[in-house]
C-alpha cells in the first residue's frame, strides 16, 4: 500500500492509516496541547503525549533527551518502531514531534496528512483511551542540535541576513505587530512585530482546506517567491515554536530545504531576552 501519493517518505494518508491501525507494527501517537484541551478523540490504539507536560519545558524549549528517550520508552517506542503522528490543532503539535523525533534520530516517522480533524470529519472510529503499551528499551542519545534554532543562531542570521533566511510562520496581522496570539494556559506573548529582515509565509499557506499538505509544485513556488530553495539556510519561528515546526517539516522534509532550523524558544523567548521595539520589528 503507497502510504502517501506525493511525500511516501513523511506522511500517511488517513486511508493508508486505516489500513495501518490493526496492523501491529505501527504506533500511532496523538500530541494534544494539554490535558482538557480539545483532544477527546484519538485514532484508536494512539499513544497520548501532551505538549506542555511531555515536550516541553516552562521554559519554552524542548525537554531534554533523558526525558524525551523516557517517554518513548515508556510509549512503547523502540529505535525501530514506526510512528504516525496526528493532533486535532492544525498538526502544529504534531510537527513539533516530528521535529524532536527526527532530532534524535528516529527517522521511521510519519506525519498523518490533515491530522486527526481529517480522520473524524470522514466518519472514522475513534476512542477516548488512550492505549497504555508494555514499554520498549531506547538507547541513550543526545538531539542532533542541526535541526535545532537558537538565540545564538537567530543573532547570527540577524548579522548575516544575506547568508541566512528568518521565516515567520504566523499570520500576516501577527507579523505586523496587530494581532496577539495565545492558546491553553500559556501567557500572551509580549512580543510585537517580527525579527528584523524576516519573511512572512504563514504556517497555514502550506496546507489545503481539509488540511493536508499541498503538492511540491505548489510548496515550492510558495517558498522560491521568497527567495527559498533547495540550497538556502532557514531558520523558522513563530511565538512558540509549534507553527514553526511545521513550516520546518515543510522546509526540510517535504522540499528538502538543505539546512533548515526551527527557533524552538521563538518570540515569547526573543521578548524576554532581548526586549522589544515598536510595532512592525521586534529587536
């Protein structure tokens, strides 16, 4: 069975996934933002991970690779194991996962193409248990940090912003320091405007009305209209990091964008750092 028609290697259609959920050597794993928050419904047989409490840290960044290793252990994962992952907000926590899964080195990934929001709205089964699997031993291993944005990058792409690509993944309004943003418990981010120099091309151009990923021709003639291609260096961001990641998935994954970096900590982290100016640039 072709798991995908365009991107074989990175996502699963929902009918590839049907067929793959009794399969028995697929684990489905469902990241919800935090318990409570519109995650009710999970493909059945999914692992629950919540964001906030499982990937992340008060901080803004990721866990540490102990942490994440433990919970993939205790997730029933083993180096071997392939993953699909899905959410029901857009697959921005989804992407997030991929991201720290690719990471570490767990390549035998896959993200389900327009998420749990699509597997419902075709009348699949779904469940409210999450699965509890017997756990599986995961090698000890730290993040290849060549996947991972941080401040120190985000000032040398500022310095050097002929060599390196900031990428908004927010809305058009967010970038123009008009609109906040805010979701679950987390705090409004203080932040107005954007990076200086950075490019605006919203997380959600990438995705269709049902919310699975459009075609390569179409990704790509997004990202070259910027000035994107195959040899750039991007780093994405958004005002978590979660929009982000999926910008990054597309960038890395699915056009194969050489060096592609996701700014974990993003704006809430630039705010408290470095402070802001007026609206339009956050410095």
């Amino acid at each position: 069975m072709d798991l995908h028609p365009h991107f074989p290697e990175s996502l699963v259609t929902t009918e590839a996934a049907a067929g793959l959920v009794d399969g028995g050597d697929v684990w489905f794993v469902h990241v919800g933002i935090e318990p409570g928050f519109g995650d009710a419904s999970l493909i059945p047989g999914s692992v629950l991970w919540q964001w906030r409490d499982d990937l992340r840290e008060e901080s803004g960044l990721i866990v540490d690779s102990h942490r994440f290793l433990a919970l993939l252990s205790k997730s029933g994962i083993g180096p071997e194991t392939r993953i699909v992952l899905s959410d029901a907000h857009n697959l921005w926590f989804a992407s997030w996962a991929y991201w720290m899964l690719y990471s570490v080195g767990h390549q035998n990934v896959h993200l389900l193409d327009g998420g749990t929001q699509k597997w419902i709205a075709e009348g699949r089964p779904t469940t409210s248990e999450p699965a509890v699997p017997k756990p599986e031993a995961y090698p000890d291993q730290d993040f290849d940090q060549f996947y991972r944005g941080q401040v120190g990058d985000v000032l040398h792409a500022l310095r050097f912003r002929e060599r390196v690509v900031l990428l908004d993944a927010r809305s058009p309004g967010e970038f123009q320091g008009e609109d906040g943003s805010a979701f679950g418990t987390l705090p409004v981010c203080s932040a107005q405007g954007h990076l200086p120099g950075a490019v605006n091309i919203p997380w959600h151009v990438n995705l269709n009305e049902d919310r699975t990923f459009k075609s390569w021709p179409e990704l790509y003639g997004i990202y070259a209209g910027e000035g994107i291609d195959r040899h750039s260096c991007v780093i994405t961001y958004c005002t978590y990091g979660e929009r982000a990641s999926l910008s990054w998935f597309v960038l890395h994954r699915l056009l194969r964008v050489r060096t592609a970096l996701n700014y974990e900590g993003s704006l809430a982290e630039w705010a408290q750092l470095a402070g802001c100016r007026s609206k339009g640039e956050a410095a």
